[in-house]
C-alpha cells in the first residue's frame, strides 16, 4: 500500500454552510481529502492523535450539533467514468460528486436507470446510507457495489448490492457500519435500452409517449421544484419524515375512518402510509414553530427561516409528530441522521 498523502486540517470550521438546513455548527477540525490516499492519511492521523472522525457528505440528510469535536471529514473524490462491457454500462463514481449532476450527464447520455432520482440533493457517498428513492426507484435498484475504506486502518473493500442490506430509506451503514467506513466510490449499473418507471403520480402523463431518459429526468426535477423548497433560498432537509410502515389491520382501520388516505400495500404485508398527508390532514401546513415550520406547500418538509438551532427543530419537529400519533395513532420517524456532538 503506497504511502499516505499528507492532508491539510482547517482549524474551528464553519459547518453552518455546509448543511442544507443551515443549522449553526461549527468543527474543531476540518478535512476535505481528494483522493484515496489522502483520504487514508486523514485516517491515520486522527488515530495518531486519538481524534475522533465525523464523516460529512453534502449536508442534505443530516442535523449538525453546535460543536463537533473532533475532526469532521467530507470526502471529496470528485472524478467519475463510465465502463461498457457489451449491452452493461457501469458508472464508477466517486464520493464527492454532486448527486443531481450526475444524474442529469447519465441521463444526458441515454443511460436508464436513475432518472428519477433526478434533484435530491447532497452528494454520491450519502446515497447508499439513505437508499435514496423517489418516484418508484430507489438507489437499491441500480448500484451494483460500493468501495468503502475503514475508519479503523484505511483499508478499502467492496460490498456487493447484498451486502448493503438495503430497505427502505435504510442500510447497512446505519447500523454495523455505522461510523466504522468511508464510502468512498459507487458502482452504479445502467442501462442503453429504454427503462422508463412512469407509475408516481402524473409523471406519465407529463413525460409523453417513449421519452427519453434526459426526459424523465427533467420532468422530475421539475415536478420537484414545483412542490419542494430551494434549500439555497429556504434551508431544508428534504422530507424530513420517513413514511410510515404500519401492518394491514391497522391500515385497514385507519381507511375506514379516512376513505381518502392514500396507502400502499408492501411486499412484507404492511402498508406504508403517506406522512405528508398525515401532516397535512392534521392542519400543519405552513404552520410556523418560532424558528422553524412545516413547508407551505409541502407538509413533508420542515423548513428553517433563520436564527435557529437543533434543540429548536426537535422541538418543532416533536410538536409535528405529536400531531399526528393524537389525531392518527401513527408514530412519525425523522429521515435525517443525527450526528452526535
């Protein structure tokens, strides 16, 4: 194994830019390595030093103390390349590319299969965490592996799409990888024959007959930015809550109750449930909590308006889902991680 690159540090860091809900946050130590080895070398220092390391993607999914001790690493491997081998196209991707971007080029390309993954936000290296999804497609669908280095030695390694243990807004790296690798490259499988995924919502109707990937991916982001905030102009997170997965009976009841609650029937035989629906039916809808509030358009969304910090969105993130278990007996769970202090 060649030598490790030196990294700089930056020392008592601003974090508050680098989080799309804009919460206050500030790092003892800051890295942003670019390639591999420098990567490694972060490692082997802060062991060195008996630091502990935070991993920091694009901030999008994420609630950020007031302080991080600590050294608070964002991989940035930025460099991204496609291989064909007959009809398979793989896209190898490093950590560090923006999400969207990448989306848009492959699709720009005719490649199929994350098109409707189009404008989430943040970069590569997060997406497997979260499994992303959205209208009908989840990561799951195309990543064929994920390189990852170890927090304990630098060393690197491939998890194949099992290993990753994917469900729903879910993975392996929540749990027994949680804090002990560095997702460092995805290896996404694509597809040159058309694929499309049209059944969310009016995305069908908007795209027209046969579209072409760019197509979808377009329509979605466009749809997107019809319902969700800019996090630029209105710091947010994204849905803020993972839809609820109750069992059948329950569902089956709520139903009777509520004729126009939307559900969806799930290969495990529960339901999942919509919870900006629920939000909305509770009222909640561009209601405000001091420095923070549920979106006006999108009740899925909490958004920041500015002076605010993280006991204060729990807070007002504690008051939505009260809401909702009073009047629907459903239990919300927060999507974004919380990283510890």
């Amino acid at each position: 194994m060649p030598l490790p690159e030196p990294t700089p540090w930056q020392r008592y860091c601003d974090l508050t830019d680098l989080n799309t809900l804009r919460l206050p946050s500030r790092a003892q130590f800051f890295a942003a390595p670019t390639t591999l080895s420098a990567l490694r070398g972060c490692i082997a220092r802060a062991r060195r030093e008996g630091r502990r390391i935070t991993l920091l993607g694009g901030g999008s999914n994420v609630l950020l103390p007031s302080t991080l001790g600590g050294v608070v690493v964002r991989p940035a491997l930025g460099q991204w390349w496609l291989e064909r081998d007959g009809k398979r196209t793989r896209a190898y991707v490093g950590s560090g590319v923006n999400w969207h971007a990448l989306v848009m080029a492959l699709a720009a390309r005719g490649l199929w299969g994350s098109e409707n993954l189009a404008l989430i936000p943040g970069d590569c290296g997060a997406a497997p965490v979260q499994n992303i999804g959205a209208y009908g497609v989840e990561l799951a669908d195309v990543l064929a592996g994920v390189q990852v280095m170890s927090l304990a030695d630098g060393q690197t390694r491939w998890l194949s799409r099992r290993e990753c243990r994917f469900g729903y807004r879910d993975s392996v790296f929540k749990h027994e990888l949680a804090g002990k690798v560095a997702i460092t490259r995805l290896v996404l499988e694509l597809s040159r024959e058309p694929r499309p995924v049209l059944g969310y919502g009016d995305l069908a109707a908007r795209t027209g007959d046969a579209p072409s990937a760019l197509d979808v991916a377009q329509t979605v982001s466009a749809i997107r930015r019809e319902k969700l905030p800019d996090p630029q102009r209105l710091p947010n997170a994204g849905s803020f809550f993972k839809n609820p997965v109750i069992d059948a009976a329950a569902a089956q009841r709520l139903l009777e109750k509520h004729p126009d609650m939307p559900q969806f029937p799930q290969a495990s035989g529960g339901c999942k449930l919509a919870a900006g629906w629920l939000i909305d039916r509770c009222g909640l809808k561009g209601q405000r909590f001091g420095a923070f509030g549920v979106h006006e358009r999108q009740a899925l969304v909490l958004v920041h308006f500015g002076g605010g910090d993280r006991a204060g969105l729990k807070r007002a993130a504690d008051q939505v889902a009260g809401a909702v278990m009073e009047r629907f007996g459903v239990a919300l769970e927060v999507e974004p991680r919380t990283i510890q202090a």
